[in-house]
C-alpha cells in the first residue's frame, strides 16, 4: 500500500482559531514534515471555497494556488488535489496551470479531478448547479481535451459543454505521457466508466462493502471498454483517530467537537460521529487499525489517503501513525 496525506486548508474547519497570516506556515510546515519522511508518497488538498458541512467565515484556501506552493516549497513528495472539480475552470485552463504547477515541481504533480457536488458553493460562486448528468459530461469532455492536451501539445473538441479548436500546450507537463489522472467519485453508470477509459487511479469509497461494489463495476466497465483493471490503482480517503485505549481516543473526539461546535453548531454531532462509525477504519489503537486496513489491501486498495483533523495544532497523531500504523502496511 501507498499513503498520502492530506495537509489542513481550512476547509474541514481545521484552521481555526489561527491567525490567516500563520496559515501558510501552518499548511508548508506539514509538507515540509511529509516531504521529508518518504513513508509519505503524496500531499493532498480539497477543491473547495467554502467551508464544510456548512459555510462560514472561517478560511477555506483555494487548491492550485496551494499545489504551486508546494511545488516550489518541496522536493520530492508528489502533489494532488481531491478532487478538482471540473466546472469549476476551464478545462484548457486547467491544463496549463497543471502544467505549469508540473514544471515548477519537477514532474510531481497529479490530477485528481471530479465532477462537482457542493450545490451551496456552486450557486454562491455563480456556477449555477447543473444536473449532475451535465457536470459529469462537463468531466468527460474535460478529461478528453486535458489528455490530448498533455499528449499531442495541441487539443481540439466540439462537445456539448467545451470548444477547442487547435489550442496550444507549450511546454508540455515534464511527466510523460501526462499527468497522470485521478478519477474521483463512485458513479457506477458514468464516473467509473471514465475511470475506466482515462484514469490511472480511482478514489471512492474506503468502507469494504462499498469498496468491494465500486471495484467490481469498475472492474466491469473496463472489461467492456478493453482498457486493463489491473493497472489502475484504486485508492480511498480515511480519516485517523489514533490513541492506546477507547478513552484516549474519546478525549480526542471531544476536543474536535470543542473546537468546531462553535462554528457548526448542531451539525457537530454528525461531523464528529464520523469518526466514531463502524466504517472509520483509521479509527482506533494502531493494532486496531492496522487490521482493518490490512484487510482492505487484501480487497485490493493500492493507496490510501490520511486526513489527521488535529494536523494543523500538533504533528503527535501523524508522527504515532508513521511509526505504529505506516511500517505494517507498506
């Protein structure tokens, strides 16, 4: 198995109460602690603009702004965003700034890239919010001309919702042939279907029945398509709650729901009875969580992802987790 790992942006409310002009510090000091442990293959940030489950005033950092920042702040660890939502720029656009985020990094970029979901942002930001047949056609034609982008140097498409004719990509991303693409969602009838077609990685549900459906759709579809299952690594996102006993790992959940309650409210119970689900994988002893993530490598999870919601104020839970939980899976 291989591990990313998400760096705090804001958006899970997991900035606050820190000053705006220490964020970048904040998030940079955590690339700076993974690109320096190789254990960690990847950083990782969210493409939102406000904050979740319900807006607010707190920060909320915009993904490629940051992934260029890292691309110059760091000098190993690989790049992605989870996931870029297609609609939310110009998919030629999106391709030069990937590019352009590629070179400055030296070749470590990814492209996680998704069709959208978020209604309150979208309308808030005047993106309207369309069917989700359209955002997810707005993905299909957008991967089509980013891959021809990356692979010829020039793309041109006719689509329902795109038009490029004859547009330029100079220089090309130094990753040959492309930066490679991380189709994110678990759409049975069109997102794993363009994952079958396009992706190199896949990122849906973590949880082992719902893994082990989305697998086998995927499975299917690239059977029909003839495009090979086995080379696409298949990979989930897992939120980590880490101690030696339940009671060490309650007093870490309540303090999470002492810090966001005052900004969610009602909606906190929910939030933090996230991690006290039967599918939180990464939540428990590390024996505990190294036996269900074992289990998940068996069903075929190449990658994992790991958001730790107390990074932004102390690095312990990360640092347990490369020496107790990382070693026994890799």
């Amino acid at each position: 198995m291989r591990f990313g790992l998400f760096v705090p942006q804001g958006w899970r409310h997991d900035l606050v109460g820190i000053d705006p002009a220490e964020h970048w510090a904040v998030m940079n000091g955590l690339a700076q602690h993974a690109d320096a442990n190789e254990q960690w293959e990847s950083i990782w940030v969210y493409d939102h603009f406000h904050t979740v489950p319900i807006p607010s005033d707190q920060a909320t950092h915009e993904a490629w702004s940051l992934i260029s920042g890292f691309a110059a702040a760091t000098k190993r660890v690989r790049l992605g965003q989870m996931c870029t939502c297609m609609s939310y720029r110009n998919p030629g656009y999106l391709a030069k700034v990937a590019t352009t985020a590629d070179i400055i990094s030296g070749g470590r970029v990814e492209m996680g890239i998704g069709g959208g979901w978020y209604e309150h942002e979208w309308r808030a930001y005047g993106y309207g919010f369309p069917p989700i047949g359209e955002r997810l056609g707005r993905l299909r034609e957008g991967v089509e001309i980013m891959k021809q982008a990356w692979t010829t140097g020039t793309a041109t498409l006719d689509g329902k919702y795109y038009q490029v004719d004859g547009a330029l990509f100079y220089p090309q991303p130094l990753q040959k042939p492309g930066i490679p693409f991380w189709i994110s969602g678990g759409g049975e009838q069109v997102t794993l279907k363009i994952a079958a077609q396009y992706a190199q990685y896949t990122n849906f549900a973590g949880d082992p029945e719902g893994f082990a459906r989305k697998s086998a759709i995927l499975k299917d579809h690239c059977e029909k398509l003839g495009t090979d299952f086995d080379a696409i690594v298949r990979s989930a996102n897992y939120n980590v709650i880490i101690g030696d006993s339940q009671a060490d790992i309650d007093a870490q959940l309540d303090a999470l729901d002492a810090r966001v309650r005052p900004y969610l409210g009602e909606k906190t119970d929910a939030f933090v009875g996230e991690y006290r689900s039967e599918n939180a994988l990464a939540v428990g002893t590390p024996e505990q969580i190294v036996e269900k993530l074992q289990k998940q490598a068996e069903a075929g999870l190449g990658y994992a992802i790991f958001y730790f919601p107390n990074a932004a104020y102390s690095t312990d839970a990360i640092e347990r987790f490369e020496k107790d939980v990382l070693p026994q899976l890799s």
